[in-house]
C-alpha cells in the first residue's frame, strides 16, 4: 500500500519530532518545514496529500501561506489542517476565511489529530 504523504509545517522543534513519530507510527510519509516559505517550496516539490499547518511562523505565517495554496490551481484540492495555539475565540473563523480545511487547537491529543487526518485523507 502507498503510504499518503503528509506535510508538517511548524516552527518547534519539539513538536514537529513528537508529531512526525507519531505520524510515522501511523503509516504516513512524513515531511518536515520550519516555516511558512520553506513549506511552499516543499508542498510544489513533493504534492502531499496533506498539509499540517502552524499559524505563527518565520518568514510566511500559516494564514497567508493558506490563502497561497488555496488560491493556486496545483495545490487548492490538497486539504489544510490548521494547528495552532493563537487567534483565541477567532481561530475557527480565520482559519476558515483563509481557506483552511480544519482546525485543531495545541495542546491536542494525538488521536484527535489522527482522527481528523483519517477524515480528510479516507
């Protein structure tokens, strides 16, 4: 079986080794971005069936780089879950307006996070 590749694109170190085991535990093809310009250049080279995405990034934040891949004819199909501490009680309806397919908020639970991954991914 194809193992789908999932994106992660995310400033802390930490949390990207703990996701990215996780992920990896799970059977996805996992790479890895630590902002939000180095996650284009990555989601044009590599077509994930998936993007992790954090709002608060060097270089291009979550948001912005959401709008980029919606609005682009190549990557608009690729779903986008938003993982993110930030935006308070806006962070659903920002992330929305910005194209985001979903949302989870840090602290997560893993299983949360891989449910809504086998949502989007079947």
């Amino acid at each position: 079986m194809v193992k789908k590749k999932i994106i992660l694109i995310e400033d802390e170190a930490e949390l990207v080794q703990l996701m990215k085991m996780r992920l990896m535990a799970n059977n996805y093809e996992v790479f890895v971005a630590y902002d939000g310009e180095d996650g284009l250049k990555k989601i044009q080279q590599d077509k994930p069936d998936l993007v992790l995405l954090d709002i608060i990034m060097p270089k291009v934040d979550g948001l912005t780089l959401c709008k980029t891949l919606k609005a682009n004819s190549s990557t608009k199909g690729i779903p986008i879950i938003i993982v993110s501490a930030s935006g308070g009680n806006n962070l659903e309806k920002n992330c929305k307006d910005a194209g985001a397919d979903d949302v989870i908020r840090k602290p997560f639970e893993a299983n949360d996070l891989l449910d809504k991954i086998k949502k989007w991914l079947g």
